[in-house]
C-alpha cells in the first residue's frame, strides 16, 4: 500500500451525531477528538507524513456564541492534554489560520506546544484553526504586495513563490482531502493547495470515523491514477 505523504480531512458531522443521540452539538465535538486520536496514531503507525484537520473555518465563528466557546475550550484542552503523546511519538504539532481571532490565551498554548514540538521528525499534525481558503489566498495576496511596496517595484512571481506566502508554506499540498458525513464539497478549504488532490467522500460521521474508515480511504486512494492533467 502507497501511503499518501499529505492526508486532509474534512471533519464534518458532528452535530447530526450528536443529535442521532439526542445530545448537544458539543458532545458531538468531544466524541470526534476520539477519532482525531485513532487517525494520529493511524498516521503514526503507518508513516504518513502529515496529517492536517480542518477544526475550525472562519464561517464557523457565526455559529451560536456557546458553541463556539466551547469549541475553543476544547481545542485548548486537547492541545494540553497531548503535549506528553507527541513528545513520546515525536510528532510536530502546527496551528494554522488567522490568529488574529484567536484568544490570547489560546494562542500562548499553541504557541507553546508549536515551540517543544518543533524539532520532532516524525508526523506532522496540522490543525486548520480559523481557517479558510480564501482568507489564506488573500493574506497572501496583501503580503506579496507589501514585499513589492517595500521593494518599490513589482516582484516577480510564480506558482512556487505564491505558494510561499500562503499560510501552509512548507507544506507539501495534500495528496488525499477526505471529507466525512456524506457533504460533498470542499467549503473554502484549502483552495490553492487542492489543486490536484484526490477527493474521498465517505457518509460515516465524524465522531464514528476510525482506522479502518481512514485505510479505507488509502485503499481507494491507492486505486486511482494521478496524471496531473498529463495523458499517461
Ligand atoms: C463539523 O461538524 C465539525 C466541527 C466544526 C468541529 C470539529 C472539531 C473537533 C472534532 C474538535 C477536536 C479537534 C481537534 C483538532 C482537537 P458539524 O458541527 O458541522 O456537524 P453537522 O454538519 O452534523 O452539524
């Protein structure tokens, strides 16, 4: 089995979980960071090199004020709560989107762990917080014009020097974007970067979402053929 350098997923249905059970949205958000354990390890286990998760888009700041607070808590908790797991499985562990509306606080302990995992070699575990594809687009944008203003000339620019100034610099661009519930679209997620990645859909919602449900999409990933626009 080819085991994909770059998995993204969209983790998506959490809140029908929730209701199936009839519980609160929010413990539809802790069931799924159960499932964003068994797909580290699975990471881990397998040797994917990075892994990233799509936790938070900036459309997601208009849902209700508890909901969003208690997802933010969330996220602080899981990040301290982990700090020992990557240590011991030398994972590097990244935050990415637009800081600028986060907490304070939060962004201290992301700012934290990013810092003591910073040398880790093994997987890359990315959480896409405060995210969207447009918004990186465009803060790339701004940032490339800044560069010209400071330069007093126009830059030359490619695809490779446009992708330096969006957020996921440094990042290979995802080879699979999985997206769990049975939505098929992509929401403003990585825009750019999912130029040519292949997408896998599967109806099983996220907080159900396990090892064999991410294989299983490897599997199907491994059965396709990537020909980035070229005939063979
Ligand atoms: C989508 O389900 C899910 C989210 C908006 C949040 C995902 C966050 C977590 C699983 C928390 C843990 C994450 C980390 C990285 C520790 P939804 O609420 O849109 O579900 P619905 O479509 O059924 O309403």
């Amino acid at each position: 089995m080819e085991v994909p350098t770059h998995v993204t997923i969209i983790m998506d249905g959490n809140g029908r979980w929730a209701r199936q059970k009839g519980q609160r949205r929010l413990y539809g958000h802790k069931a799924g960071t159960d499932s964003v354990r068994a797909c580290c390890e699975y990471a881990v286990e397998h040797g994917i090199r990075y892994l990233s998760l799509f936790a938070f888009s900036e459309e997601n700041w208009n849902r209700p004020a508890d909901e969003v607070a208690g997802l933010m808590e969330l996220m602080f908790k899981s990040v301290l709560g982990e700090r020992e797991t990557f240590r011991k499985q030398n994972i590097r562990f990244l935050v990415i989107g637009d800081r600028s509306r986060l907490s304070a606080e939060l962004l201290r302990n992301i700012d934290m762990v990013q810092e003591e995992t910073a040398a880790n070699t093994g997987l890359t575990l990315i959480v896409m917080l405060s995210y969207s594809g447009k918004w990186d687009i465009l803060q790339a944008a701004q940032r490339y014009a800044d560069d010209c203003l400071a330069a007093g000339r126009r830059l030359p620019l490619d695809e490779t020097g446009f992708a330096g100034y969006l957020a996921t610099a440094g990042i290979p661009d995802p080879d699979l974007m999985i997206r769990t519930s049975g939505e098929q679209r992509i929401s403003n997620y990585m825009l750019w970067q999912c130029a040519y990645t292949e997408f896998y859909y599967t109806p099983v919602l996220w907080p159900d979402f396990r090892k064999n449900d991410l294989e299983e999409a490897i599997l199907s990933y491994n059965r396709r053929e990537r020909r980035y626009g070229k005939v063979d």
